[in-house]
C-alpha cells in the first residue's frame, strides 16, 4: 500500500498517458500532454499552499499574539482566501497617471514567472523530480535573480519617490543576502559532490543514531542557518520586511499597485518563499528522506511537503517574534557578518570533509565555526557611547 | 491576572534557565521561547484570549451605559399600564428636537392624559438624557439598544410608540439600580399621595362631626 | 522548400519546432540590443538591455551549455543589470530623456562599418576554425559541470586565482571609495 501511494502520481500520468495513446493520440501531443500534467500539478499544489498558508499564517500570528485569527468564513476561518481572493478580484484596478504603463504591468508577470519557474528543479519524492537539470541549484539562483529586476521595474514604473527608495532598498537587500544564501547552500552542493538537487538529497543518506541531514552536522547547522536568514531576506519576510513595511514607506515598490495585481505579488512572494523553503528542505533536512528507517512507510513526497510545511511555519513563528530591522543595521548584518560566516562555514566544512567525517572532522568545524561565530559576534555587541553632539549646521 | 502569570513562569526552572542565557543571539531564542509560549497556551490556557467574539458573546455594557430613549409602562399592557401622559415637557427640552409627540382626544375632542403619536428620530437623538432628567412622571428613561442599524434610512430610523414601549421589568433589567430608586420614588410619592389624602379625608370628617355636633348642640 | 518543411513537420514536428525555437532567443537579443540604443527614455534602455542579457542567458542555454546560461543569467542580469539600475537612479534622477542621438551624418554611418567590419571578421574566424567543418564533441565522460570545475582547478587554475585577486582588488578599492572622511 504504501508503494502504491509512493508511486501514485507517476503511475497516475502514465495511465492518462496510456489512456490517450490508446485512443490514437499522436506522439508529440502526448508529450505535451505529459508536460500540462507535471506543470500544472505542481502549480496547482503551490497554489492552494498559497492559499492555505495566507490564512494560516494570519492564525499562527495571532495565537502568538493572544488573539483569535480570521475565524468568521468557513471552519475556523480556512476559506478565508476565497474571501481574499474575491475582494482582491473585484478591486478597481488603478494607474498612476504619471506611470509607465507597459512596466507598471509587466512588473508582477516578471515577478510571478521566475516564482514559478524555480519550482521545476525541486525534488518532491524519490521519482519526483519535473525537470533533471546537472546544475539545478545554480539555475535556482539564476533565475530568482529575475526577481529583483521585477521590484525595480515595479518601484521605478510607478513614478512615486517612495517606491523608488523602496525599490532600491529592495534591490540592495536582495543583492546583499544573495551572496551568503549562494555560498551556503553550495556548502551542501560541495559535500555531496554534485549540484544537482536530487543528488544532494541521496547524499543525505541513511541515518546513524540521528539522520544523516547536513543539518545535524556543525557546519551544516550554521549554514542552515544562514541560508534561512537569507531565504527570510529574500522573500521580504519580516524581519528583513523593510522594503514592504507600511509604517516606513507606506508599501514601499508596491504602493502603487491595487487589485489583482498587488495579488499576484503576493502571490509570487509566497510562492517564492515556498520555494526557498523547498530548496531548504532539499539542501539541509533530507529532502524527501524519512528521519528513521522506520518510518519509510510514509510516501516520500508526504516527507518533503511535510517538511517544507514545518519551515514555512517556523517562518511565520519567527514573523511573531522579530520586529523590522533598519535598512542599515539589515546590510551590515548581511556584509559584515553573514558574508564571513558563509566563507567559514564553507572552510568549515571541507575541513570536515578532508578529515574523514569522522570525530575530528566533527570537532575541527565545530570549533572552526564557534570561533568565528564568536569573533564576528563581538562587532555587533559594542555598547553604544554616547558621544556629545555635534550639530554641523547650527551657529 | 496574566502579569502575575508570567512572573511565576520567569522565576521557573525554564523561566531562571532562559533568561540567563547570555551568548550572541540569546534575544532571538527567548523571543522565540515567549512568542512559541503564547502559541501554545492560548490553546491550553482559557484566560489568554481576550477577544469577545461579538456576535456569540454579547459584550458586557457597564450599567450606566445608554443609547436611546424608551417608554415605560407598569403591568402586562402597554397602551393601558404607559406611563407617559403627553405634556410634552421632554419635546420642548430636547436638544435636536428629535421627539413629536401628539396628544391623545376622545371620541369628544377633550384631550386625554396619554399621547396618541410619540415618534423619536434616533438618527437625530444625541443620548444626552435630558428628556429623562426632565420628565416629572418617571416614564422615559435610556435604554441600551446599539445595534440600531438599517438599511432604510428615514423609515426605520424612526421609533414609533409601539416600539419605545417597554415594561417596567425589562427597565429593571437593564439599570438595576435605577430603576429600584425610580420606583422607591414612585412608591413613597403615592405614600405620600395617599398619606394626604387620608389627611384630607380625616380633617374633612372632623368637620363635618364637628359640625354636626354643632348642628346638634344648639338643638339640645 | 515548402513541400520540405511540411515533410519535416510531419515526421519530427518537435524537431522542427526546436529549430525555430532555437532561433527565438536570438531574435529577441537583437531586437532587444537594438531598442536599448535606440530607446529614448533611459530606464527603458536599461530594461531593453536587461532583456538581451536573459535571451542571451537562454541561447546559452538552449546551444547546450547550461552552466554558461545561469551564469550568465546571474551575474548579468543579477547583478551587471542592477548595477546599471543603480547608476541610472543615482546619478540622474531627473533628466532621463536622452539627448536626441542624431540619426543622421557621419556617426551612425561610421557605426555601421564598424560593426560590418567586426561581423565579417568574427564570420572569417569561425568559418576556418576546426568547428566549422561540423564535428561533434564527443559527450563528455563527467557531467558537463563537475568538468568545467576539474579544468578550473586544473589546468586554468591560475586564471582563476588572477580573477580572484582582480576581484578583491576591485572590492578593496570600492570600499576606499565609499570610506568617508572621519
């Protein structure tokens, strides 16, 4: 039973397809056919993730904060999006007058395609993989980077001061949380050997007392870390929300966008989360492996989702806690901090790599590691000395 | 009550454990700790969520709270037990002008102590309670109806008499401790009433058995 | 010709398809480069240009040479596309109508020889190179990646220890000109 879920979805496309080519379909339909079943199951899943976890972040936030979520349409509030989604719908759709109209509406496609498009090299169970690509992760970032030419045409389109200063400090966050997110996650790409996503995940292989996940091992639990920091810094989540923060730029490249198309900009920042979330299970926790051998009778992909649903949570928990960081203490953190932490990790763990993974290649990276973490620590923890003032322009 | 809470929590062994934490980051886990805290106790511990789910739980309105005016009447029928006698004294001090009263007449034309129309515009009633503070027979007082809303603004908006009508039970209802002094009021009134009355009565039958011993005195 | 096509069409239509798909890209980069000359308004130019460096990325893509298209697809238009951006925002915020370039007189024409010249050249190049006479790569024992890496570390692995000093000299002198004066 538990085979024949495992296999469900492969077996299901192959009967379609079976079914299809008994009627006498010709060869290249089938593969389009083919093609239309993988793509739009998986945008389907990640659309009706998106729905669920738009109201279950909402919920999520308020028990933390002691109070009930939506809870009016539906049980317990859960068709919450399809009120969303309808009121998103019927919003008047408003241009600026002073707006580029041709990038002020192609500014959430740009942003919506790559969101959509990085969810091709994910592996979602053990044959589940849409597209085999040798060099999947590299594509990942090649493609997000997509996104940031979406925010700029976004905040420079709609001729607002408060979305250019949006969208360049948008733009300067993604760039700069780029860098350590690329290194950390080809810290994982180097130990296993290989950029492919599937390959990475095989590399996490079976379990000793605990899991083989890289994020059990001390370089992998702090390049886990950094990679979640910057994945939060990546998809604007609080606490790197600035770019979208309504006390400080009413919302920053996005003002000027109502209706629909401020819908599909949630839409691709969600997906887009989701997505790095997925990259994150796949990188650090396993992938689609089960934690014990045991438990293998759960179909792989109920594994991976589960997973990706657990980190997406946390990242709603983390929302509930962290308030929004300035933009200048947020790029310091990514450049003076991050950024090293990254390279060490990434020395941390060819260490362990080279002394064999075993106990002393354990205990040369944790200590690689604990060194830095503390070294680059003490930059930030300087008590701040009031200094008399100066004011340059008063006589 | 959930201040003194969390001070038990933080003098606990996890409380003592959490908030010496000293290493670079430490913030970040005890935020984590309060806000995954919360998480898990609004499920567990009832007191946590405040919010009063309004359609479900009717909010508790302090006593004096008010909206707009109502008619009281004593017994079980209306139009008979109102005790409203239409002198208009509550239409002429009324601010906004929001009440219309009409007088009620017999079948002759004499006018009755009773009004026949009594309309008040809540759309235009500012609840400032001067008709009430005005009113020399205890018969309009504030009620506590807020969810007035309609769709129709100039019909529905006006209360008629049939529907500022209320008994003297539900006035108890509302404002317990005025209306126990309205009518400890109305009580020692008619006490008072009656107490003259039988004062009357016994002077008037003084005299007349003074007179009549008068009228007799001479006779004998 | 068109009896041929339709002949193709029928037995391989995927095949044929990919050919004039292949062609896309290229079609959009030259339109694309072509706009961000002509274009008037800056910010336009900058995006036309950023659409040449993605349908570049793709070709790259498409010929077969994965790792070349993402790297390309992120450094250029991650980051050589913002950097752009960035210059435009911050330097002249207010005028961005370009100065009329003249379509007329000696400039332009100069321009056209120039780049006939240089595609005559780069054809000449091609044609007498050993790729020309049509022979195919043997596919490669390792995935394509893993080898570029084995000759980055190998045999080109000075290259890329200059690039790497390049690089930090770059960012060193980036943060001298960004210090202010305390």
């Amino acid at each position: 039973m538990s085979e024949f879920l495992e296999t469900a979805p492969v077996w299901l496309k192959d009967w379609v397809l079976g079914l299809l080519a008994g009627f006498g379909v010709p060869g290249w339909i089938l593969d389009l056919v083919a093609a239309g079943m993988v793509v739009g199951t998986c945008i389907g899943i990640f659309l009706g993730l998106f729905a669920l976890m738009s109201v279950m972040e909402r919920k999520i936030l308020a028990r933390c904060q002691n109070r009930y979520g939506p809870n009016r349409v539906g049980p317990f509030g859960l068709f919450q999006p399809v009120a969303d989604g309808i009121k998103m719908i019927t919003k008047e759709d408003i241009v600026p007058a002073a707006a580029d109209r041709v990038v002020h509406f192609l500014a959430p496609v740009v942003m919506m395609v790559p969101a959509l498009l990085v969810l091709a090299i994910l592996p979602y169970g053990r044959d589940l993989v849409p597209v085999q690509l040798d060099a999947g992760i590299l594509y990942f970032f090649a493609v997000g980077a997509g996104t940031e030419v979406a925010v700029f045409m976004a905040g420079w389109s709609s001729n607002n001061k408060y979305s250019v200063i949006g969208a360049m400090r948008a733009i300067a966050q993604m760039i700069s949380y780029e860098m350590p997110l690329v290194i950390a996650a080809l810290t994982a790409a180097m130990v296993s050997g290989s950029l492919a996503p599937q390959a990475i995940v095989e590399a996490q292989g079976p379990a000793g007392f605990l899991p083989g996940w890289y994020v059990f091992t001390p370089w992998g639990f702090v390049a886990a870390l950094i990679f979640y920091t910057c994945a939060l810094a990546e998809s604007n989540r609080c606490p790197f929300d600035l770019p979208e923060g309504e006390s400080e730029l009413v919302a920053g490249h996005l003002t000027e966008y109502s209706g629909f198309k401020y819908a599909t900009f949630f839409m691709a920042e969600y997906i887009g989360m989701f997505a790095i979330c997925g990259l994150f299970v796949t990188l650090f926790l396993g992938g689609w492996q089960a934690p014990l051998p045991a438990l293998g009778f759960v179909p792989s992909w109920v594994w991976f989702f589960a997973k990706v649903c657990a980190v997406a949570g946390s990242m709603v928990w983390v929302r509930a806690t962290l308030p929004r960081l300035r933009i200048d203490h947020m790029l310091g953190f990514a450049w003076k901090f991050l950024l090293p932490m990254g390279f060490v990790t990434f020395l941390a763990a060819a260490c362990w790599h080279y002394a064999g993974r075993g106990p002393a290649g354990w205990l040369a990276s944790l200590a690689i590691v604990g060194a830095a973490y503390v070294a680059l620590s003490a930059n930030f923890s300087r008590r701040f000395s009031l200094e008399r003032r100066v004011y340059q322009f008063s006589e | 009550m959930n201040e003194q809470k969390t001070s038990r929590w933080s003098e606990s062994f996890a409380g003592r454990l959490l908030s010496g934490l000293r290493f670079p980051g430490a913030g970040l886990v005890k935020g984590l700790a309060v806000t995954a805290r919360n998480f898990v106790g609004s499920y567990f511990e009832k007191d946590r969520l405040l919010t009063e789910l309004y359609p479900e739980q009717r909010p508790r309105l302090p006593e004096n709270s008010r909206s707009f005016p109502f008619l009281i009447y004593d017994g079980n029928d209306p139009e008979a037990g109102m005790r409203c006698v239409s002198c208009k004294i509550c239409e002429k001090e009324c601010p906004p002008q929001c009440i219309y009263i009409v007088q009620d007449r017999d079948a002759a034309g004499k006018a009755l102590k009773r009004p026949r129309v009594f309309n008040i515009d809540i759309s235009v009633c500012m609840s400032c309670q001067i008709c009430v503070e005005v009113c020399p027979f205890e018969s309009i007082r504030m009620d506590q109806v807020f969810e007035a809303s309609s769709y129709d603004r100039f019909g529905s908006l006006v209360l008629t008499k049939r529907d500022l009508l209320k008994s003297n039970e539900y006035y108890h209802g509302i404002h317990p401790t005025e209306a126990a002094e309205t009518d400890a009021r109305i009580e020692a009134d008619r006490k008072k009433k009656e107490a003259a009355a039988a004062a009357k009565a016994a002077k008037a039958a003084e005299t007349a058995k003074a007179a009549a011993e008068k009228k007799e005195a001479p006779a004998a | 010709m068109i009896q041929n096509i339709l002949n193709e069409l029928a037995a391989d239509p995927w095949g044929v398809a990919g050919k004039w798909f292949a062609l896309a890209p290229a079609a959009v980069l030259l339109l694309a480069a072509a706009a961000a000359v002509v274009a008037r308004n800056l910010v336009r130019a900058a995006l036309a240009l950023t659409l040449s460096f993605m349908a570049l990325g793709v070709l790259f893509i498409s010929l077969g040479a994965e790792f070349l298209g993402f790297v390309q697809l992120m450094v250029y238009v991650g980051a050589v596309a913002m950097l752009i951006v960035f210059a435009i925002l911050l330097t002249r915020p207010d005028r961005l109508r370009r100065t009329a370039t003249a379509l007329r007189g000696a400039g332009p024409a100069a321009g056209v020889v120039i780049g006939l010249v240089t595609l005559g050249g780069l054809l000449g190049v091609i044609s007498t190179s050993p790729l020309a006479a049509g022979t195919k790569c043997a596919p490669a024992a390792t995935a394509p990646v893993a080898r570029i890496g084995e000759v980055l570390m190998g045999s080109h692995v000075a290259a890329l220890l200059a690039v790497g000093v390049l690089l930090t000299a770059a960012l060193v002198g980036a943060a001298i000109l960004a210090i202010e004066d305390k």
